[in-house]
C-alpha cells in the first residue's frame, strides 16, 4: 500500500495472537538494529501499532510493523510488515529493508530535483508567456510486464491559463548542468513548437 508519506510493505499476515505477533517483531527490530546505521546512521525503527480503513470498509483494521523514519530527511520514512519466521528475519529481512531505503532516498531525490527545476523554470516563464505555469506532477507507472514492480514517476507540467494547446508534460535530466544550463532553452523550444502548431490549428479552423 503505498501513500503519499509512507510505502507499505505487505507480507504474509497470519493468524498469530498480537503477544506472539509483537514478540516477532521486536525480534525483527532487533535485527534492524544490527545493520541499520550501515544503510544510513539518519535511520531509526521501532515497533509501532497502526491502523487502517480498507476501501470500502467501515471498521479499522489494526496492524504492527515497523516504522522506519530519518532524523533529516521527512520524506524519508515508511513502515513494514514482516514475515514471521526465523528464516525471513535472520536472513531476508536486511535485505527487504535495504532495497526499500533505496527506492525510498531516489523518490526522495527526484522529489529534490524536480522542485529545483520548477523553482529555476517560474524564473524564466514570465519572459516566455505571462499566462504560462510550472508544477511537478507525480505518476505511479504500472509496467506492462505483471512481474515487475509499480514506480513514482515524476514530470514537471506546464500550463496555460487561456490556450489549453500550450500546455504539456516534461522528463528532465536532474543534473545541476541540465537545470541551470539548459532547461530553459528547451522549455522555450518546447513553447514556440507549440504555440506554432496552436496557431496553425486555429487558422485551419
């Protein structure tokens, strides 16, 4: 289940008592302990209690899991259910969290580059079109491939206020170079394709 401030990572949930399931788990916070300050010394976890409505639901549905969070990075946090077994803690469970930290810090950094891009294009985009405006749009990509993973995609969007033909969606390069350098040459290429092509639809007309 993924939200906009946290990803869950579901695993097998089963029918233990909440003791036995709490046992399991502070044995797996254990664990994570061990290795956490290797992934990232920012890093904390702890066994917490959540809840949550499914779709369509009218209860809550109770659950513990870890909860992992970042001493610096807000962004940076998410929580995790486990599968109870000795085998998964002591020999997948390093690994689930560390392939989670990984997807979790490049969100985060796109998230980072992104806002710099919009914040160096709202710069320039009064000089292009006064009525033009810059946001970041974030997208779950669903491969056409069932046995690969969802991913956040994320496109900087472009509108404008009278003419919906000026309007489009953009993948940077998240370079310092591309941002400061060359995104604004080719957002005004972008704009002038554009606004030609616009103008020549309304002269068909």
């Amino acid at each position: 289940m993924e939200g906009e401030y946290q990803i869950w990572e579901k695993h097998n949930r089963d029918s233990r008592s909440e003791q036995e399931q709490k046992s399991w788990y502070e044995k797996a916070e254990a664990k994570v302990q061990s290795f956490l300050s290797s992934v990232d010394p920012n890093l904390s976890a702890e066994v917490q209690k959540f809840s949550v409505s499914p779709e369509g639901a009218s209860t809550k549905e109770k659950f513990i899991a870890l909860f992992f969070s970042h001493a610096s990075d807000p962004t940076l946090k998410w929580t995790l259910e486990i599968e109870t077994t000795d085998d998964y803690i002591d020999n997948r469970l390093e690994q689930v969290v560390r392939a989670v930290y990984e997807r979790k810090r490049q969100q985060s950094e796109r998230r980072l580059r992104y806002a710099k891009a919009q914040e160096k294009a709202q710069g320039f985009l009064s000089s292009i079109d006064p009525e033009l405006s810059v946001r970041v749009r974030e997208y779950t990509a669903t491969p056409a491939d069932p046995s690969q993973p969802q991913h956040e995609v994320a496109k900087l969007f472009f509108s404008h206020k009278s003419v919906p033909g000026l309007s489009w969606l953009m993948e940077i390069d998240p370079t310092d170079d591309y941002i400061d350098n060359r995104l604004e040459t080719v957002v005004r290429n972008i704009y002038a394709q554009k606004k030609q092509r616009s103008e020549a639809q309304s002269e068909a007309l």
